[in-house]
C-alpha cells in the first residue's frame, strides 16, 4: 500500500509492478443516463443565469459611468 502512495505522490501514471491496487469498501453508485441529463441541464442553467447576472450587472456599470461622467462635465463647465 505505501508502494502504491508513493507512485500517486511522485506523479506515476503507469501501473507500477510492485504497487498493491487500491480497494475502496465505499458503496458504488449507479448512474442513469436521466441523472447525467439533470446533472448537464442544472450546470447549464446556472451558466446562463450566471451569464444573465453579468450582462445585468454589465448594464448597470454603463449607466453609472454615463451618469458620472454627466456629473464630471457639469461639474467642469460650471
């Protein structure tokens, strides 16, 4: 076991002969093709929300920058 750590730690890709192969007693879990399909539907909502937000928040910084400058030339032509 302490073969196959030092293989992952020292960045070995390749099977190493003297290595013990790791065993997980974790339960397995299978996936459908339904929960990779709600998986990839979820992440792309929250990238177009994502999105969305950022050309919002775009919008906004456009009109405070309008509306500063307005103030700027008033505020030199006085």
């Amino acid at each position: 076991m302490t073969r196959c750590v030092l293989g992952v730690a020292l960045g070995y890709t390749a099977r190493l002969p003297f290595a013990i192969p790791f065993v997980s007693n974790a339960p397995h879990r299978s996936y459908t093709v339904e929960d990779f399909t709600d998986l990839i539907n979820a992440r792309l909502q929250q990238l177009e929300r994502r999105k969305e937000a950022q050309q919002h928040y775009g919008s906004l910084l456009v009109v405070l920058r309008q509306q500063v400058d307005a103030y700027r030339q008033r505020r030199t032509a006085s």
